[in-house]
C-alpha cells in the first residue's frame, strides 16, 4: 500500500495544469520564471483577477513587490523550449529575456511576443505565506496571440530528456529543502496572527 505523501503525490499528477511564464520589470532589472500556480479569480468578466503564488526566493518575486506588476503567458503546446529557458538558473545571474522576443507592456511588463496569449497584470494585494507569496492582480490588458492549446505540464515532462528531467528534481528538492522552514514558520505563527492580506496600492 502506498503511503500517504507517494499517494497523494500520484494523485497530483492526475492534474495536468497550465505552464505560465511570470515575467516582471523594475527599473533596469527584469525577468521571468515558469510557474504553474496560477489561476482566475473571479468570475467576472468586466473585472478579471488573477492569482499567482511565487516563491519568495526566486528573482521575479523581488521585480513584482518592487514594481507592483507581472505579467502572465500562455504558451502553444510547441513551446517547450521556452519553459527550458526561463526554468533553469537564475534573474540574478542571467537575462532570461535576452534569447527571447519581448516588448514592453503599458504596466511594463516584458510581454514575449511569441506565446499562446498574455495578460498584463497589476498587482492590488498581496499575502505571505511561508514558501509562497499570493498576489492578486487585475488585468489591465490581455492578447490571444497564436492559435492552438495551452503547453500543460506533462506536455513538459514528456519531451524532457534524462538531463532535464534530472535537473527539474534537483531544482525542485533545492527549494524544497530552502523553502520549508520559511512555510513552517508560518504555520508555527498562524494561531498568533492570522493570514494577512496587504494592499499594495
């Protein structure tokens, strides 16, 4: 019989969601990161939110408090390359953006011009939660640029080869070890203060 956390890391796996690509600007320094934890809202239509749940240690956090904005991607199932670039390493030591074609949105925003579809986001609050920070943003603009279907997540594992696949455990069991303490210090602290949802503007 498996046990609980193999069990319910296989039953995960049955839920094959969305890759995003975060990017986010402030003042000179921008970059972008792969991230699956995002999603609508709200239900209304005249007033689209979305949400987007960041580790705190990666690059792109740090550009979206700076400059209270981010923006969001889709891309076409044949874009896997793109998820290699902005998945591997780090803002701090490399320019995702430079082997990719952008343009800057009105929120400034790196918009990639090759994509599914966009949304450029400004941010109205916020919420730390230990290994995430929640951010709920409102749309202010959003594109279809291509035709096709999203690239879904094991889209991404099935044309990762052996070294990519290896890397994406290693990333992964990094920020794990890093970020757990950070989440159980917020659990330890949650009968103190409860969550926090800030405002940001």
């Amino acid at each position: 019989m498996a046990s609980k956390n193999e069990s319910t890391a296989s039953l995960l796996r049955l839920v094959n969601r969305e890759i995003w690509i975060v990017t986010s600007m402030a003042g000179d320094a921008r970059g972008g990161l792969v991230a699956t934890w995002v999603s609508a809202a709200s239900i209304d239509d005249d007033r689209p939110v979305m949400l987007a749940g960041i580790a705190p240690n990666h690059f792109t956090r740090d550009l979206i408090d700076r400059s209270g904005a981010f923006a969001l991607h889709l891309l076409t199932s044949e874009q896997v390359e793109v998820v290699w670039n902005f998945a591997f390493d780090s803002g701090r030591h490399r320019d995702k953006l430079a082997s990719v074609a952008s343009t800057q949105s009105d929120l400034g925003n790196p918009l990639l011009k090759e994509c599914l579809a966009w949304f450029d986001c400004r941010v109205f609050a916020r919420c730390d939660a230990g290994d995430r920070v929640f951010y709920w943003a409102d749309v202010e603009a959003s594109t279809q640029v291509s035709e096709g279907k999203p690239l879904c997540e094991q889209d991404v594992f099935l044309a990762a080869d052996g070294d990519q696949l290896s890397q994406l455990k290693a990333d992964r069991d990094a920020d794990v070890v890093l970020q757990r303490p950070w989440h159980d210090n917020w659990r330890n602290h949650l009968s103190e203060q409860p969550p926090q949802i800030h405002r940001t503007q």
